[in-house]
C-alpha cells in the first residue's frame, strides 16, 4: 500500500490524473515563504478537479503549498469554520 492511500484512506483519488498542474513544475505550488502564489493559483483556477484537491488539503490537514488554489492559511481558516459548525456531543446526564 503507498504511503498516500494511507493517508486518504478508501477516498477516490483518481481525480489526481484530471488535475491542470500535472507537469507543471511543482516548485510553483510550493513557493517561499511571502513570494507570490499567483501563478499557482491560477493555474489551479481553471482545474476541473479543484474540489477534490482542495477537500484532500483539507482533511489530510497538508500544511504546505498551495492546494485547490488556496493556501495553507485559506484552509486553516476552512477547516476552523467546519470545527465551529461540527455538532456537538451531547453527554447524557443522570441524576444519581
Ligand atoms: S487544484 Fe491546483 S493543485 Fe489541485 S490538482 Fe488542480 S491544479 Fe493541481
């Protein structure tokens, strides 16, 4: 089993052979800390896969590069919304 299986588990992961960055050069998606994301994202603007990818960032919490044409910092800020907004448990509580 590849390491990347492990890590998305029975998810789907064909959509990585429709994505709009296959050879281009993967340095652009991972650019230095304050340099332009520009251009990555926009080559990611016109991705048909650009949901996949962007839910794989997510729930892999990869925090490096650019993913579904958003950044780390874009998707932290997701994945805080979504932890808001999970439901919480609900503990019974019994009079003793
Ligand atoms: S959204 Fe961007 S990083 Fe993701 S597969 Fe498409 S081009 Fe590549």
């Amino acid at each position: 089993m590849e390491a990347i299986q492990l890590i998305f588990g029975e998810h789907d992961m064909t959509w990585q052979k429709r994505a709009n960055c296959m050879g281009v050069d993967p340095e652009l998606f991972y650019p230095e800390r304050g340099a332009s994301t520009k251009e990555a994202k926009s080559v990611c603007k016109g991705c048909v896969v650009r949901e996949e990818c962007l839910e794989y960032a997510i729930i892999t919490g990869e925090k490096f590069g650019i993913w579904g044409g958003m950044s780390e910092r874009e998707r932290r800020r997701i994945r805080r919304a979504r932890s808001l907004i999970r439901p919480r448990t609900v503990t019974k509580v019994t009079a003793s």
